[in-house]
C-alpha cells in the first residue's frame, strides 16, 4: 500500500488557504450523526441531527433529518434524545445568569436567575442524578425525587467564591451514613459524578445509568517510501538566468504517525500525525557576462533534510475495518530543518585568470522552519492505508533565489497498534 503526497507552489494558489481549510474542516466537523428522539407523547423518530456537533454548546432546538424531511424540536416538544451514545432529558429549570467571563466579573451579592426549558446532558440517573448543561460556561444539575436544582459555584472579582454545591449535595447526601465528606468533591465531572455513583450505592445499591466514560482511542503507524521532487528556481538580476539541475530527483523517506478518534462510538472523525525525514537535493547554475573576456559563473547545490510534521483532520467515509474505506484529510504541515550540507561558489574569469569565491548558499536565506497545508483522499483496508495527497508547499528560499518544492511521495503506512 502506499500513501502518496503532492504539493505544489503556493504562488499558483489562487484562494487564502487558511479559508479552504477552515471552510473543509467545518464541513467535517458538522456530518450527520444517527439520534433517536422520544417526544412528548410517547413517540419515537429517529434519523440524523443535522447542524449540531458532539463538541459543541448545548442547543437550543436540535434539527432531525428522517425520511427526507427536516423537523426542528426545542426542549417543549421533547423528553429526551439519544446521540452517539449519550442520552439528554428536557426539564424546566432556575439556571444561574450571572457573568463568569473573566474580563467582566463583578463583586456581586446576589444570584441571578432565570426559568427555562433546556435541553441537559444525563451524566448519572439514579436516587440522585446529574446532568450538564452548556452555555458560555458548564453548569451541573442534581435530581433527587421531583426536584432539580443547579450545584452553584461562582468566582467573583474581588470576594471569595460561592460555593454553594457543597451544602447542596450535604443536603442530597443526608440520608447516607457512609458518605464521604463533601468538602473533599471537586467542582468537575469526574469529582461529582463518582460521588453521585457512591450516594446511590450506599442508598440503592448502584446508578440506574452511568453516561459511558470511553478511554482514549489512538492508533499507531509506521511508513516508509521513495520521493520525487521537482524543483524550480527564480531569481532577478545577475541571478535570473539560473537553471536547476536537476529538475527532478528522488530520495527514501521514512516515519511514524498516529491518530486519535474524535468521535464516541465510530472511528469516522480522527486527528492524525505524522512526522517524516524528507531530504532535498538540487543545484542551480547561470553565467553573467560582463564583457567579451570576463565572466562570473555561479554554482549552488543544495542538499537539505527536514523534519517534516502533519497535523491532520482525516475523516473516513466507512469506518467498517474489514472492509476498504474511503478517507479524506486536510492539514498543515511544519518543516523543521535537520541538516544542511548546501554551499554555493562563484567564479570570476578575466582572460585567463581564474578567481573562485565561496559564497552563502542561496544568500544564507534557507528557511530553518517553514509551514504549508496540504488535502489528501486515500483508501484503508485494515491495518494498511494508501493516500494521494496535495501540498501547497513553502519555499525553501525567497532572496535573492526563490526556491520551491514540489515533492511526489510514495509511502507505505502500516498500522503497529
């Protein structure tokens, strides 16, 4: 199997492609995903939420796309929905409005409140249960038998903290002997939700559900392969006659990569990374002719190798592992370089004097670090993949040469674990 790359000048760009990376990530980010809505009255639909990502704010109205038709709920029309493996509730609840934006925090005195339907995310169900609701901040809910309250903790400019969860959840806990002390839970979901999970053991004999908690799922890689690079040169001046040579060349690469899944339930979202040594190796050559009897020649030769490291959003349009799977990807991708054995030499020649004079390669202007952005589509079949993908690469050099690469990989990427 082989990975391929290919990349290009980004002067034949002719959109911003900090835009059309943007633009392609947003569209990957917002693919549909399979929910099962249970209305008011008991009725089930299921089909696909549109407009609305795992990782996102809590919406307001969630969009269902189901048998051709798009239908929009709020939280009036729903008692819950199931998504991607987590489950949300619809409750009228007092949600806290004051400000906890750090550049407009105030000293206030009271709390500020306001009753609204939401949507709330099912940490824990049970004797008491927990829920979470995200706004431009993460609140945390608490039920115990027909009531819903939000656990309070508020930082204020110059006061102490309101930490009212404490005695909230003493309040909830009071009838567990065994519980422990709830100046030691932390205001976070691991904290609350374990201390949840240990009421209702001590009082029921365990949670009713439990929002899954799914460990980190990362994939390694190694590749290997063969480059073909085309370069090209241009320069004003004495140097605009400068030809490459060669025009092309090849070299063996080689690497790691790895990838992590964005999304619960399916491997179809992935950051991936990648790191490979990549060599570049091309001369340049042009005379300038002062008169019938004098000439300088200039001679460069580059000979570069760079640490090449891709950070990538990699979709994959089948995540089936027994089956071959279309995958498509968009990055960036940051050149650091590791060794540079270049050098440069002119050449004065008056009659029949010769005087040879070393020189800076390409003006000591070789780019140390350089960044560009690449797309690629690709094809995955167990452990093995094979990618075609496009750079819009850097320059090497930019005064007084301007140098560019455009580099043809051919790798082999094997999944290790």
């Amino acid at each position: 199997m082989f990975v391929i790359f290919l990349r290009k000048s980004s002067q034949i760009m002719k959109i911003n492609p900090i835009f059309f990376i943007c633009a392609l990530l947003l569209s990957f980010s917002v693919q549909a995903q399979n929910i099962k809505v249970t209305l008011n009255d008991g009725t089930v639909t299921e089909g696909e939420i549109v407009e609305y990502s795992t990782l996102s704010k809590t919406p307001d109205q969630i969009k269902v796309l189901s048998n051709g038709k798009i239908e929009i709920y709020d939280p009036s029309q729903v008692s819950g929905f199931e998504l991607d493996g987590d489950k949300y509730i619809s409750r009228v609840v007092d949600l806290n409005i004051n400000t906890q934006d750090a550049q407009n925090l105030t000293d206030f005195s009271e709390l500020e409140w306001v009753l609204k339907q939401v949507f709330l995310k099912v940490l824990v169900e049970g004797t008491v249960g927990l829920y979470t609701y995200h706004d431009s901040r993460l609140h945390y809910f608490a039920t115990k038998g027909n009531t819903i309250v939000e656990l309070v903790k508020l930082k204020r400019l110059n006061k102490s903290t309101v930490n009212q969860y404490v005695g909230q959840l003493n309040i909830l806990f009071s009838d567990c002997e065994t519980q422990q002390k709830t100046d030691n839970i932390q205001f976070n979901t691991i904290s609350l939700r374990r201390a949840v999970m240990e009421y209702n053991q001590c009082v029921s004999g365990g949670s009713e559900y439990v929002q899954e908690n799914d460990p980190a799922d990362i994939s390694f890689y190694i590749l290997g392969g063969y480059t073909i690079t085309s370069y090209s040169i241009s320069a004003d001046g004495v140097f605009s006659g400068y030809q490459v040579d060669p025009e092309s060349d090849g070299s063996f690469t080689f690497g790691v990569g790895f990838d992590v899944n964005l999304l619960r339930k399916s491997r179809k979202l992935l950051f991936y990374n990648e790191v490979l040594l990549q060599n570049y190796k091309f001369g340049g050559f042009t005379r300038n002719q002062i008169s019938p009897e004098q000439y300088i020649d200039y001679q460069f030769n580059v000979d570069l190798d760079y640490l090449e490291i891709t950070n990538a959003l990699r979709y994959n349009f089948g995540a089936e592992p027994s089956k071959a799977n279309i995958f498509g990807n968009i990055g960036i991708n940051h050149g650091i370089q590791v060794s540079n054995t270049s050098s440069e030499y002119s050449v004065n020649v008056f009659r029949d004097t010769e005087t040879r004079t070393e020189r800076e390669p390409l003006g000591g202007d070789i780019a140390n670090y350089r960044i560009s952005f690449s797309v690629g589509l690709g094809l995955r079949y167990k452990f093995a993949m094979a990618e075609v993908r496009y750079g819009f690469s850097p320059r090497i050099s930019t005064d007084p040469i301007t140098t560019t690469t455009t580099p043809l990989n051919f790798l082999m990427a094997f999944k290790v674990f």
